[in-house]
C-alpha cells in the first residue's frame, strides 16, 4: 500500500523531479515487483523487503517481550536476509549510476528499499556490521541515498537509536529479572 502512496504523491503533484517516478523505467522494471504483475521476482523482492523485519523479530524482539527465542528461525532469517542482499546488490545496484538499476537520482523505489534495510540499525553493531559489512554497494547505495534526500532521511531514520536503547533497556531489565 505504502508504494501506490509513493506512486501518487510522485504522480499527483506539479514540481516533484520525474527521477522519483520514471514512468518507462517504472513500467519496465521497478513496477512489476512493487505490485505483483510478475510472481516470482515480486516474491524474491517481497522476501528482500521483509527478511530485516523477520531476522530482527526473531533475533531482538521476541526475545525481548518474553518470547523464546527460536534460534533455528534466527539463523535462517540471517541466511535469507545474507541472500537478499546479495541479490540486491548483483541485480538492483548494477549499473554505472549510484542507485537502483544504475540510475543517476533516487527513485521511490530506493527510498522504500533503503527504509526496509535502515531497520538493521537497531541490531547490535556487530551484528549489523556482520551482516552488512561484506555489501559494500548497498552500504555506499545508503550513503548515496542519505545524501540525496538530506536532511530528511535522517529525520525519518532518527527514530531508529531510540528503539535501540528501549530495546537494550528492556534486555538489560529482562537479565536482571532473570537474576532474581
């Protein structure tokens, strides 16, 4: 839902720059996997899209809350998200160009990816220099798009150091409840 938003908002309004929606570049590549017209690439992106969420459930958030942690669905979310990486950065981050498919300027498609990956800013940095640490193209494509869209992409990312620290907090307390 939150794309046809993008799509609107970028198609509605006089003045906003046509690089956020490239209506022949949508219609070729960036729209068949933002709305479902091709199954199996929509699925591989889809997956791309909601492995940070599922890695970091199962790895920070269950826990958290007094769920147990189900360490064989951790390691497998870590795989699947090490591998929808990879295929983001051998398919989506070709090109000469510093954003998705080689393009020169962002589009509403790396502004909904990059906000699918900044979710790893809650891990614990070893953990998310371990997994992101080996992308060096999605870690120069985040800074590329941070830079493209400042000051806002740290505005809506300031959020992200504040759930961190309620979720170490709650760790904190967790272990100290334990230790009673």
């Amino acid at each position: 839902m939150s794309h046809a938003i993008l799509v609107y908002l970028a198609s509605a309004f006089p003045g906003v720059a046509d690089h956020w929606y490239v209506v022949l570049l949508i219609a070729r590549k960036v729209a068949p996997y933002m709305f479902d017209e091709m199954p199996f690439a929509a699925y591989l992106l889809k997956i791309a899209l909601s492995v940070p969420v599922a890695y970091l459930f199962n790895t920070l958030v269950a826990p958290e809350f007094g769920l147990p942690l189900d360490q064989k669905a951790a390691d497998e979310g870590e795989k699947l998200l090490s591998a929808s990486l990879a295929m983001i950065e051998s398919y989506w981050l070709e090109g000469d160009g510093p954003f998705l498919l080689g393009n020169s300027q962002p589009s509403i498609a790396d502004l909904a990816l990059v906000c699918e990956i900044m979710q790893l800013e809650v891990a614990d940095e070893k953990d998310r220099d371990r997994i992101l640490g080996e992308h060096k193209r999605i870690l120069k494509w985040i800074g590329d798009t941070k830079n493209a869209t400042a000051p806002y992409f740290d505005e809506i990312h300031s959020i992200l150091p504040s759930i961190k620290e309620n979720l170490k907090e709650l760790k904190a307390e967790q272990a100290n409840n334990e230790g009673k």
